[in-house]
C-alpha cells in the first residue's frame, strides 16, 4: 500500500508539477509542493497505525477544556 501511495503521489506531482515549472508558476509550484507533502506525509501515517493530527489535539488540549469548561 506504501509503494501505491508513494506512486501515486508521483504521479499527481509530476501532471501538476511540470505544467507550473514550465509556465514559470514558482509560487504555485511550491503550494501544490507543500500541498502534497503533507498529504503525502498524513496517509503515510494514517496507513502505518500512526495517531492523526486531531488525536494528538485532543490529548494536548483536553486538560486545558477540563480546566476551562469545569
């Protein structure tokens, strides 16, 4: 499922990516870049067991609603 994962993100970034560089798009490239990684980065994790961003929230700000919300 990684190596899915890995080519279809090379896929994605290559069809988009190409197209901005040759038009000179800089900025667009690198936020479609960015975009990318770290969608790329998140189903990595999400498919290696790794707790989500929202998981990791919750347990760093559930003392903090405690405290508040008492």
């Amino acid at each position: 499922m990684t190596v899915l994962i890995v080519f279809a993100a090379l896929v994605i970034g290559l069809a988009e990516g190409i197209p901005l560089g040759k038009q000179g798009q800089w900025k667009e490239l690198a936020v479609m870049s960015t975009l990318l990684g770290i969608a790329f980065l998140l189903a990595v994790g999400y498919y290696l067991g790794l707790p989500s961003l929202l998981a990791l929230l919750e347990r760093l700000l559930e003392p903090v609603g405690k405290a508040i919300f008492k």
